[in-house]
C-alpha cells in the first residue's frame, strides 16, 4: 500500500528518510493533541498517535513516560495558539482577551467536556493529577502570574497583589462554572471578572 | 442482641414505638452525611443508611429518589452548622469567617476528598450532576449571594455587583485550589479572595 500513499501526505515521509527529530516530536504533539479532543481520554491511546504521526511506538515512549504525559503534552501543544497570551502592556485588555478565548475553548469545542474529564480522573488517578500539574495547570498558572507580574510593574496594579490568588479568581472562577454548571460560562462572565477584581466591590 | 442495644442508643427506640416522622428524617439524614463522610460514594449504601439510622429502606425510598440525592442531602444536614453564614452586618468579617470555616473543613476532614469525588464523578455520571446542583450547589451558592445581597442594601458594596460572580471568586476559587491542588488551600488564601475583591487590584 505504501505506493498509494496520496501526495498529501509527503510530509510525513514515512519510510522515505528521516524527519528531523523536533519535526517528528512537532508532529506527534499535534496528533496527540488531536486525538484527545477527538475522543478524550477513554480513546486515547499511543497507538493510535503512532499511527497517526507516522512515528514508531518505541520514539514516542523515550520522549513520554507514560500516556498521560503525552495526552497532556499534546494538549497544550494544540490549544496553546488558541491561548496564547497578549502583550499589549494594557492588562485589563489582555486578561478580558485572553479569558474570553479560554471561554470559547470551553464552551465552543470539545476542550470543555475534555478538560472537565481530565480533572475529574485527576481525583482518583493520582498519576494523572501529576501529570496534569505538572505539564498543564503549573505552566499556564505560571503564563497568567507573569502577565500580571508585567502589569505590576507598569504601574497598573498595586505592587503588594498576590498574583496566585488572581489566577484563582479569573481562571479558577471559570473551571468552577465549567464543572459545576449552576451558572452560564460566557464572555460576560468572563469580563466581570476582570472588573470585579480592578475596579473592587465597594 | 436487642436486649443488649446500650442505653445511649435509646434515642433511636427501634421497636419502641414510632418516632415523629420529622426526627426520623433528621436521624437519617445525619447517618447518611456521616457514612458519607466516612466511606465516599464509593462505600455508601441506602442499607447501611438504614441500618444506622434505625429506619427502613422503604421509609428512605419514599423521602429520597436516589442514593445520590440522600448523599447530598445528608451531606448539607451535617455540614450545614460548619458552614453557616454569620450575619454580623461586616460584609468582609462575615465573608472570611465563613471561607475560612468552608477551607478549614476541606482541609481538615474527610469532607474535601468526598466533594472533589463527587464533582469528579459528576462530569461522568449526569444523574449524580443533577442531584448535586439541586440539593447542594445552588442552595449553597443562593446562601452566598442573598449575603452580598444583604451587604448591597446595607451600603457595604455597590449596588451594581454581580453577585454571583462573586460566588465564583469565592468559593470558586477554594474549589479551584481543591481540584488542581498547584497551591494551598489556606486561611491566608481565602483572606486574599476577599481582600482581592474589596480592595480591587488598583
């Protein structure tokens, strides 16, 4: 079969050579991530992502130690573009843009109900929760703590903030309505937030 | 062994007589937040429920339309008093005294493994979803808002909030910090919550 291979599917050059080793780890990133939007993590296998990066099972298991890291991985590899965080110097433009994005990916995509079950078997699967921290919520907590580092050191929020708390408060606000849906998760939620915290509640 | 049943047992009268119906309700109530307390979803049963509290699986069957809705139920019964709401007339004291309560029974019982357990097993199990908002997160978050509300009417904050975004930043936040435990849940944090909010970051 490996003469029928379509054209659109040169890239990958299975068996034609070597790819670089940071394209083949691009490429098995962007399948991993896929899949697990496509089928959370009941369907997730390194199988299926060696397949479908055209990459052997014993490369991906010297880069990953275990199929959570690589579904984690992948994960952020995907959504990280949708949640990439802007630097316009204005901090209450950017945490609004940045949340409203988190919010789409949320309520939009499949990313909700992935996410949603990903922390859920965080609690009984004590591997997964560290993996989930570790290669998850520890580096994008980190991402917001620095956005507001910057702003604290324009000028724009008081030099004493905690920033953890605040990630708590934007963020941590979000995953609360995502998994315990008493309350819509919209862009308007997302924007109050942000107000709540600037401009304060007396 | 009925003869043998002790003295301190006598409030239950098993097959002295009945008990009013609202002391029976209260009585299985209370066995069904302890037991879950003790043993998680995983180790509760309506017969154990029934066994402890002297009453008949019929009895619970006709007050109770599931096992999770008499988990939940049970489980506000006997956590209710922890997590009562003062009303001093301070909105921030009543605020913290009340997250500090809510973190200190998260942190220092069983009761922070039960929930993070339940809300994992409601992203999976939409009966249990349901019967969780319905008896245990709307009413609480109801509790949380008609407190802000009271602190409106009073002056203390601005009559435009959003209160229910408030309840996210809250306890939202405690939620937060109890699922993805990249941070403690502490006295200190739940004091910044407030804080965050009363202060604005400004």
């Amino acid at each position: 079969m490996a003469q029928l291979t379509p054209d659109y599917e040169a890239p990958r050059r299975r068996g034609r050579g070597r790819r670089p080793a940071d394209q083949v780890r691009a490429e098995i990133l962007t399948a991993a991530g896929n899949l697990l939007l496509a089928e959370g993590m009941a369907g997730f296998t390194i199988e299926k992502v060696a397949a479908q990066a055209g990459a052997s099972r014993m490369t991906i298991y010297k880069w990953w130690p275990s199929k959570g890291a690589l579904a984690l991985d992948g994960y952020f590899a995907v959504v990280g573009p949708v949640l990439a965080f802007p630097d316009t110097g204005d901090i209450v433009a950017d945490l609004t843009s940045q949340l409203t994005a988190f919010v789409h990916l949320m309520t939009d995509t499949s990313a909700g109900r992935v996410v949603s079950q990903l922390i859920a078997q965080a609690q009984i699967d004590p591997d997964l929760a560290a993996v989930y921290r570790e290669r998850y919520s520890v580096p994008r907590r980190a991402i917001g703590v620095e956005a507001l580092t910057r702003a604290v050191a324009r000028g724009q929020l008081r030099p004493d903030i905690d920033a953890e708390s605040v990630v708590d408060q934007l963020w941590g606000a979000c995953y609360h309505r995502l998994l315990i849906p008493d309350q819509p998760l919209t862009e308007e939620f997302a924007a109050t937030l942000v107000d709540n915290l600037m401009r304060g509640l007396r």
